[in-house]
C-alpha cells in the first residue's frame, strides 16, 4: 500500500483532463455570492477546507512517531512524519494494524519486566523505590518506540530492544531502568489542548454531515471519504492513547559489566548484519506490519540501524505479532471492511455519469470484500498444506493488489467528483456554525 501515493500521481494527468471544467465551477461559485456567502450557503473551497482541516487535526494528532535518531535534525523528523500522515490518509487501516501491534506488544513487554522486576533483589528495591511501581502500557510503548539507549564508555551506543534489555537486566550487565509512567507523561508533548482541537473539529464534521442527512442535503464524495478516514484514524488513536507522543529522546542506560557489550544488537549501527541498499527502507518500512503479520522474519534498513532508532513504522515484538496474529488480522480486516462501507454512503450519490458511480459502486464493494476474502486466505496461509499455502499467497497479492487499485479509484472519481457538484451541496445547516471549527 505503500505505492498508493505514486498511482494517484500516475492518475494526475488523466484527472486534470476531466477537471478542464473546474475552473467554471469555481467562478459560478464564487458569482453567486461576491458578498461573503450568507449563513445558509457554502463554497467549494469552504467544503474542501472543513474536509482538509478535519484530516489535519485528525491524523496529525494521531500519529505517534517512534523515537528519532540521536544525530537527526528536526527537518527529517518533520518530513518522516508527514510520510507517515500522508500514509494515514491513503491506507488507514495499514496504520491500526501498525497501532494494534504496537499495543498488544507493549501489553506483553510490560508484563515481562514486571515479572523481572519482582525477581530483583530486595536491597535493589530498596535502593531504588521506583522498581517497585508496577510497569504499565506507557512504558511498554516507550521501550518499543527506542526509550532506553544503550551507552558504554560514556558514548552511546545502540537503541535497545526489549528482549534485549531484559537479557542484560537478567545477566546483571545493566541496572533495572528507573523511569516511572509520570516521568515519561512528562517527556511526552501530547496535550490536552490539540487533542481537544481535534476531537471538536471532528464532533463538527460528523454533526454537520449528521444534519445534512436529515435534511436530504447532499453529501459529497470528499465528506464521505474523509469520514471514512477519520473513523479509522480514531480507532488508531485508541491503540495508541497511552504511548507518548513526539519523544525527542531515549532514557540512558549505562553497561556496568566488565566485559563489552555484544556486538550483535538489533539497532547497532556498527553492526554488521545490516548491509542492505537504503532504497529497501522506503519499502520495508512501510509495508512492516504486514510482513510481519503473514510471519516475515525480522528487517531493519542500513538507514535505521545507522541512525541508531526503531524503524519509522516498526517497534513491535514480530514474536508478539505472531501469537496475536489472528486478533491483528481480524483488526485489520474489520477495519478495512468499515473504510469501505462507509464509502458505500455514496452509493447513490449524484455521479456525472453512469460509469462513474459504478465504478464508485465496485471499489467500495471491492474495499469491502477484499479484506474478508483475506481473512479466508490467511487461514489456509497459516495451515500445514503446501498446495493451500502456495494457492492462498497467490491469492492474497491478488487480493491486496486489487484493493490498490480499487483504493486508488476512489480517489481519482473523488477528484473528478468537485468539477461539477448538484445545486444543493452548497446550502449548509444554519445552527452547525454555531459550533466551534476549523
């Protein structure tokens, strides 16, 4: 899915074809008010606006980056981000799956340094009263997302990952890490002010659409998409509500042994396991979840290993993943399933022409049903059959290209969708400005 963005771009010449009318659209629309628009109409910039600030708030709030590198500026975490966000837009459910395994693997990892921690001296407890504060989610999500730095002669040395931090708890080669779930609220730039932001501007959306429908006021097929967008970004922001959120550093841990730490960590950038070409980054990265969903074994890019972080879309237990896998199927799945239905909402939406609705009609049908014939698949994947194995990989690229594309057409006829709208798009709902927006 990570391809997405590029076959909308290929798409862009064959839309602005068809959007040779737009700029007519656009003058008729502002011709019909050169005043400022009364409270019972809106434009075609005013709806773009309220569906782009809605998607703003939304998915910008949700995404909870892993931990930068300790050497990388501010330019690429922003632009990693935005690769991130851009990702959300396109194929939300790809990021609840990335969210659901971050969850369940933070739900086991602190499970596991509980019973850890209870297997620590008494004198160690005493000396350091935070060991004994139970370990939440929070600090489950901080370990996976790169929290704890490893450092060996007063440098530093290599992201560690949970296995291997319990490893070298167990071994006595570092101390237990004292950091409780306050210090790491602190560390985190999540407010309440911009959840707050996002939460009322997506109330206002949703109302207004709401009210639109009761009024037998049409819809557009942008409301409709970015409805479908924000409801799964939600579901996304409930994985993620306890990890912190824009952490710009990891917590230090110091090795205390006398001999030097092993070579071969997951995130050592002197490492030489990893020697793969930086282009695999932009690929692996992205398409993480599912690898690790239908059992690929562990990938970390040159780049990542090199920055010494967590992968941008990565920091999730593959173990983990693969004893919850059908819990994270079934998420996805489900998830993919509703991104369709709702964009079935437009089903009998005002299409310039026949074959636009149905095409419309059989992406979202396709969006629909791809993700359960998936879910069947998977089940002849995950069983002790060769010939099933082999029939059901064939299927699910099948299934997971047909999904590309069908994604992809509902994207461009959304487009082409704003060159001409019906007359009553434009009346609005008198008392939804009276509730605070974007």
């Amino acid at each position: 899915m990570t391809l997405l963005p590029y076959a909308v771009l290929l798409y862009i010449p064959f839309v602005y074809a068809s959007l040779s009318s737009l700029n007519g659209t656009i003058a008729t629309t502002f011709n019909v008010s050169d005043s400022p628009p009364s409270c019972g109409t809106r434009t075609l910039w005013s709806v773009i606006w309220s569906c782009a600030a809605t998607l703003f708030a939304c998915t910008w709030t949700a995404i909870h980056p892993n931990i930068p590198g300790m050497d990388e500026g501010k330019v690429i975490v922003f632009c990693r981000r935005l690769c991130i966000m851009i990702m959300a837009l396109v194929a939300p459910e790809l990021m609840i799956t990335w969210a659901a395994n971050q969850f369940l693997s933070a739900r086991d990892t602190a499970k596991a340094f509980n019973d850890a921690f209870g297997a620590q001296p008494h004198q160690a407890r005493s000396d350091n009263p935070d060991i004994g504060e139970n370990w939440t989610v929070t600090q489950g999500f901080f370990t996976w997302m790169g929290g704890f730095m490893l450092h060996f002669d007063d440098k530093s040395r290599a992201t560690l990952r949970p296995d291997e931090l319990l490893r070298f708890v167990r071994e006595g080669s570092v101390d237990v890490p004292v950091i409780i779930e306050a210090d790491i609220k602190d560390r985190s730039k999540g407010d309440a002010l911009s959840k707050g932001i996002a939460i009322l501007q997506l109330a206002w959306f949703v109302l207004q659409l709401v009210a639109r429908y009761a009024q037998n006021l049409p819809i557009t097929l942008l409301e409709i998409d970015t409805l479908a967008v924000a409801a799964l970004t939600c579901i996304t922001y409930g994985f993620w509500w306890k990890k912190p959120k824009d952490v710009g550093r990891p917590h230090a841990i110091y090795w205390k042994a006398t001999t030097s730490p092993p070579r071969k960590l997951a995130y050592d950038k002197i490492n030489p396991m990893f020697s793969r070409k930086d282009c695999s980054h932009y690929f692996t990265s992205c398409v993480y979840p599912i690898l690790t969903l239908m059992g690929a074994a562990t990938f970390n890019s040159s780049r990542a290993v090199r920055s010494r972080r967590v992968p941008s879309v990565g920091g999730y237990d593959e173990d983990s993943a693969g004893r919850h896998r059908t819990t994270i199927l079934l998420i996805g799945c489900c998830s993919g399933a509703v991104f369709g239905a709702i964009h079935c909402l437009g089903w009998n939406d005002a299409f310039q022409g026949r074959t636009e609705q149905l095409l419309w009609r059989v992406a979202s049908l396709e969006i629909v049903l791809t993700p359960v014939a998936i879910l069947m698949l998977s089940y002849f994947l995950w069983a002790d059959d060769s010939e099933g194995e082999v029939v059901a990989s064939v299927g699910l690229v099948v299934g997971a290209l047909i999904y590309m594309v069908a994604r992809v057409t509902l994207i461009v006829l959304l487009l082409m969708s704003l060159r001409t709208l019906p007359p009553g798009v434009y009346d609005t709902v008198a008392w939804t400005k009276f509730i605070p927006h974007m």
